[in-house]
C-alpha cells in the first residue's frame, strides 16, 4: 500500500461518524487484529495501542471492502 492509499489524521467522510463508537467495548489487541486481518501492511505500521489509526483504518478499510 503506498502513501497515496493513507487517510491523513482527521479526514475520514461525514458517513464514518456513526461507525467510531461501535467498537468503544472492544480491546486495542481485537481492534489491532482485526486490521492485521484485512490489511496486514497497515497493521505493521501502526503501533496496537494506537487505538486512533487502529480505529480509523478499520472504518475505512470496512468502506473500501
């Protein structure tokens, strides 16, 4: 995945607002994971306790597949 394909901090669409309480009572591990899933690349990158990205990733990547 290149630099073109990362979502810049704080410019996810208006759609994914609803999305980013839906995983408030589900660990930084599970959430890490579940990106490690779909997008192994990303999850290298971001830190497990980068509960942000980790969070962010996974409602864009939930758009995208």
């Amino acid at each position: 995945m290149g630099q073109d394909n990362v979502v810049p901090d704080g410019h996810l669409p208006a759609s994914c607002e609803l999305e980013r309480g839906e995983n408030e009572n589900v660990s930084n591990d599970d959430l890490w994971r579940q990106l490690e899933t779909i997008d192994s690349e990303s999850a290298a990158r971001i830190h497990p306790n980068d509960r942000r990205k980790v969070k962010r990733y996974n409602v864009f990547l939930s758009l995208v597949f």
